[in-house]
C-alpha cells in the first residue's frame, strides 16, 4: 500500500529560486527572438572561422613576413567570436528590456515581491545557455577552421599549447557578455539604450583609447572590458595587455559589478 504525499498549501504557492529559475527558462526558450539571435551568433562563429581560414590559407604567399610571423591559427578560426558577441549581447539586453517594454515585468514582479531571485534567475539561465552554445559553437568553428587550414600545412591541433584555453576562452568571454548584456537590461530598461551603451562599451571605447596618445593608450586599453576579457582567445599574448587569466578575471569583475548596480536599480524603483 502506497500513501500519498500531501504538500500543504502554502508550499505549493511558495516562491523559491528553483522555480524563479524554471519560470525564466520557459520565456526564454518561448521567444523567436532567442531562436534567432542564438543562431545568427553559431553561424557568425562557424561561418566567419572557416571564411577567415580560408582567404588566410589561400593568401598566405601572398602574406608579408611580419603577417606570416604573428599567424595565430587558433585565433583565425575563432575571429568569429567578435561579430557573436554582438548577438549575445543584444539578446542578453532584451531578456530583461523586452519585459519592461510589454509591460509583462509587472506581472513578473507581482509573482516574485522580493525582485532579486527575477534577476539571478535571468541572468544564471541566460549565461547556462550562452555558456553551452557559444562553447560548443567555438569548437565546431576551431575544427572547421583547422580543416580550411589543412590544405596548406596551417593547421594547429587541440591539443597544442594554449588552444585548449583559446577555444574555451571564447566561450567564456562570450558568457560573459551576456551577463554584462543582461545588467544593462535591467539598469537602463530600455532596448536601444541597453544596445547602444553595450555597443559604446565593447567597440567604442577601444576606438577612442586608440586615438589618445601611445603611452596614454598602452596604460589604459589593457583595462578596458573587450580587451581584459578576449585575451583568453590569445594565444600569444598581445604587448601591453594583461595575462589572460587575470585579463578575465577583470572582465569578470566587470560583469559583477554591472549585475551589482542592476540589483540596487531593481530593488529601488518601481516597475
């Protein structure tokens, strides 16, 4: 004889992280928008590594020494990821944006009074699934890449020296972005803006640091968030910049510190 297990009532009404977590993965999977925006980052990854494998393995003849000597063939699989994690970052602002432009935040937040767990649970779901699929997708475009390279003896290997951390790297850098995508979201509420301050802070502000004088230039730019983090997909360590790992970590911190303010705005204003 079996007995029933009775769950009392003001369990099953109880709000916790597990179930913040599962409500936030189905509006995540629920939405084209993700479909699309996910996709269009694999193909960049793939797409672009195995274009820029090619035209490298056809012109490198044509290459100048200085070219020839700096080749990364890891790296040139992996150019992919620049474009990517514009996709990733754009989505990562409407994971949280979008809510607030269709009004459905206020029901989000009437679920969940305490406010946070919406937030953890956005942006721990969003990084799971950015992690998993840009992580896969920077290996398929590393193979792809090395087999474009083949026909010239360009290649590298998985296990050569420092590729491991490359091909992973970028899938931790993309991860990344995403999250800072995701606090940008919740700080500014608004899609262009979310999309305009993400794309100021991963392309512009390298931009103006060049402009600035060489020393100023070679002092600052190692700190600037897209160098910090992509120097994980380095595998020769650029001049002036930080070793990957703490390069990263500061990326990292970065991330907290967005998610930081993105908590203290959820918290203080209303919906």
């Amino acid at each position: 004889m079996t007995t029933a297990t009775v769950i009392p009532e003001a369990e099953r009404g109880r709000v916790t992280q597990l179930r913040v977590i599962r409500s936030e993965w189905i509006k995540l999977r629920s939405l084209r928008s993700t479909l699309f925006t996910l996709l269009a980052a694999v193909v960049a990854m793939i797409g672009l590594g195995f274009l820029f494998s090619y035209f490298t393995a056809n012109r490198w003849s044509h290459l100048p020494p200085q070219e020839r000597l700096a080749f990364d063939p890891a790296l040139v699989s992996l150019r992919g990821f620049f474009l990517a994690q514009l996709a990733v970052g754009v989505l990562g602002v409407l994971v949280v944006s979008g809510e607030y432009a269709t009004g459905m935040i206020r029901a989000t937040l009437s679920a969940v009074p305490r406010r946070l767990p919406v937030l953890w649970a956005k942006a721990s779901v969003y990084a799971a699934v950015a992690w998993a699929l840009m992580t896969a997708a920077s290996l398929a475009a590393f193979l792809v890449g090395q087999a474009a390279l083949s026909g010239h003896r360009l290649q590298t290997s998985l296990g050569a020296p420092g590729v491991p951390r490359a091909v992973l790297g970028a899938g931790l850098y993309l991860t990344g972005v995403a999250l800072i995508g995701v606090a940008l979201g919740a700080l500014i509420r608004s899609t262009a803006g979310g999309i305009a301050t993400l794309f100021g802070v991963l392309l512009v502000l390298p931009v103006l640091a060049a402009a600035l004088p060489s020393s100023w230039f070679d002092a600052i730019n190692k700190y600037l968030p897209s160098t910090a983090g992509q120097g994980l997909v380095h595998i020769q360590q650029q001049p002036h910049t930080l070793a990957p790992w703490t390069g990263f970590a500061l990326f990292c911190l970065y991330a907290l510190l967005a998610l930081a303010g993105a908590a203290i705005v959820l918290r203080r204003r209303d919906a």
